[in-house]
C-alpha cells in the first residue's frame, strides 16, 4: 500500500511534466529549420492584414457559404497540391472562448525563389452560426540570401 501511495505523485509529475514539455515543442524543417508554433504574437513581428482584404475575405466566404475554420482557412491560403519535396501545410485551431477560434497556418518548403515559410494566425468570430474573420496576421521565413532568416513581418526579396 506505502508503494502505491508513493508511485501516485512520482506518476503525476512525469504526467505534468511531459504535457508541459508538450507545449513548448519544437518543429524542425528537413533543412533544419526550427519551426516553433508554441510561439506567442508578442514573441514575433506580424504583418497585419487590412480591413479591405479581411472584408473581401468575409464576402467571398458568405458568398461560397463556406462553414468551417479549414475551409475559411484555405480559401485565404490554398494549400499547393502540386509542391514537391518537403513542403508542410498544418492547421492548428485554439480556442478558450466558444464563440473565438484562432486559426494558426504553418506553411514551410513553399515553392518560391524567395519566401520559404509563412505562418498565418486567422481571428474568427462565430456570429450567427457562421464564421466572419476578425483579424489576420502574417510571419516569414525568406530563403537564404533572399531576406530575414528570423521570423519577420518583412516581406522577402
């Protein structure tokens, strides 16, 4: 019984401890490149989207009566069906709020001769039972000698 009534605790602390080493993990690119999308928009430069683009956006979305945060997601940055090699396209959704959703893009290995990764980090406000887009925010990673080897809110060259 003094056993199980030790190895309970031991148990929770390697339990608390791998989720938290689960929320800072890291994501390298097949050329190495870190990809950390535990990163919080105060620990990077953000690009912000106009209200023009973000107003299109919600047009086209009432109008192909698009539903869901993938869809919206997509439609504002269409994956590449026809990258090769190592090109990354995740979608990750958060939310502490059940009418706010965040939408975090990570797009690596783009076929471009300068811009080689992109994060886009989508607001959305569900609003009678449809998604309007609220704010966009966008980060990238240029191609070596084509710009910032940092995440930036410049655009690469």
């Amino acid at each position: 019984m003094k056993k199980l009534f030790l190895s309970i605790p031991i148990l929770l602390f390697l339990i608390v401890g791998a989720c938290a080493k689960r929320n800072n993990a890291t994501m390298l690119s097949k050329d190495g490149v870190v990809l950390n999308t535990a990163e919080t928009a105060e620990d990077r430069e953000f690009r912000i989207i106009s209200d023009e683009q973000i107003d299109r956006l919600n047009t086209i979305i009432k109008k192909k009566s698009l539903i869901t945060e993938e869809e919206i997601m997509k439609e504002y940055a269409p994956e590449d069906k026809n990258a090769e090699g190592n090109y990354l396209y995740i979608l990750k959704r958060t939310t502490d709020n059940p009418k706010m959703v965040t939408v975090t893009l990570l797009e690596d290995g783009i076929m471009d001769d300068t811009l080689k990764a992109r994060k886009v980090v989508m607001d959305l406000r569900l609003k009678d039972n449809r998604f309007y887009v609220i704010n966009i925010k966008e980060s990238y990673l240029c191609w070596e000698g084509r710009g910032s080897q940092e995440w930036t809110s410049e655009l690469c060259y």
